[in-house]
C-alpha cells in the first residue's frame, strides 16, 4: 500500500447506505446458499480445482481487505502475468466461469465483505494492490499511476456502480475512473437504489460481460 493512500481522509457514508448494505447483502447470503452449492459441484467436475479464490483488494482509505470469490479462471492464472484485468475471449476464463462472469455470480462472496463493512453494495470497483492494465500499445500500466486512482478510496468499494453499470467492459480504466468520480461527488440513498435495481436486470438478462451497453 502506497505511503498516499494510507493518509487519505474517507468521506461520510450516506444516511441510509450502511442500513442498506446489511439488510440486502443478509438477505443475499440466505437466498444465494443454494447457487454456491451448484457451482461447487460444477467447478469439481470441470477441472478439480479449488471452489473459490481468495484475493486482497485496496478499499476504503486505501486498507487492503481480503475477499473470495467463486473461482472463474484456470487455477493460478494470474502466475505468468501478474495481477492482470480479464479480457475478451480470455484463454484463462473457464466454462463455467464465462456464465458466472455474465450473471455476476462469481462475485456472490462479496456479499460477506458487504455485510460485515469492507464494502458497499454500490461503489467504485475495489482493484486488487499492484493491479495492472495493458495499454493499446501492449504496455503495462500499474493502475496507481492512473490520475483518480486515489480519488476512488475516499468511499468503500462497491459490488456495483456506474462504472460497473454504464462503462464500456473494455475501456481502459483510466476512463472508467470518470464514471466513478461521478459516483463520488454524487452519492446518495437513492441513487444506490436506482443503481441497485439496474444491476438487478443486467444480471437477469446474463450482460456483465457484454462489450457494449448492458441494459
């Protein structure tokens, strides 16, 4: 964790937010408990690897926190090229974890980091330390050097957000930093809502991994 994000001052938390987050993210756990069991199974027969994967991320005020989620990409993926965003058509992904990706259910462990306050239900996407992104040109870029990379850890990261929502899959980050800068400077109880219910029938409709728009 850079000396940087260590000191960043956090900005309050809506009325409403954090009532919000415990009684979805509950509720979640509950109805979601059978889905975890059914992709047990399928990741087993796939390829006998481990169910979920665990992964630090940098979140609010930039504390690194620990979450899992349901395995989606080959075991040790990340081994040859680091800590790498997914890309289209990506060799790494697996069967199963093409339709998790799509329906958002390879995320459903978070719902434990909302519950108990790492996260919120809607947020800036919480990026993995040392995270990095491949330029047009082949380069690779570490995502702190992306102007409003500290800016996203004045809030908690989210499950869900406008970025999330309304950018491009592909678009490079630095753009889908605007998208959360947005979110910052505009937050608020019922923008979580509409936010929300939008992720809600993306997820319906199987379009988290669409290239286009999702909705």
């Amino acid at each position: 964790m850079s000396a940087s994000l260590a000191i960043i001052p956090v900005r309050p938390i809506p009325a409403g937010k954090r009532a919000l987050d415990v009684l979805l993210s509950g509720i979640g756990l509950i109805l979601s408990a059978p889905i975890w069991g059914v992709l047990a199974v399928i990741i087993k027969l796939e390829d006998g690897g481990p169910i979920f994967f665990g992964q630090e991320r940098v979140g609010e005020g930039g504390r690194v926190f620990r979450v899992l989620t349901v395995r989606s990409m080959i075991p040790d993926a990340d081994a040859k090229v680091g800590a790498l965003q997914a890309s289209h058509h990506d060799p790494r992904i697996t069967a199963i974890g093409r339709v998790m990706r799509a329906t958002a259910m390879d995320e459903l462990p978070q719902l434990w980091n909302i519950f108990r306050g790492d996260m919120s239900l809607v947020g800036p996407r919480a990026l993995r330390p040392g995270e990095i992104e491949t330029t047009g040109s082949g380069e690779h870029v570490a995502m702190e050097d992306i102007p409003g990379y500290v800016e996203r850890h004045t809030v908690r990261p989210g499950l869900t957000g406008i970025a999330q929502i309304f950018a491009p899959r592909d678009v490079p980050r630095r753009h889908k930093f605007k998208f959360d800068r947005i979110y910052i400077q505009n937050q608020g109880f019922w923008l979580d809502v509409r936010l929300i219910a939008l992720s809600f029938w993306i997820t319906f409709r199987g379009k988290w991994e669409q290239r286009g728009g999702k909705l």
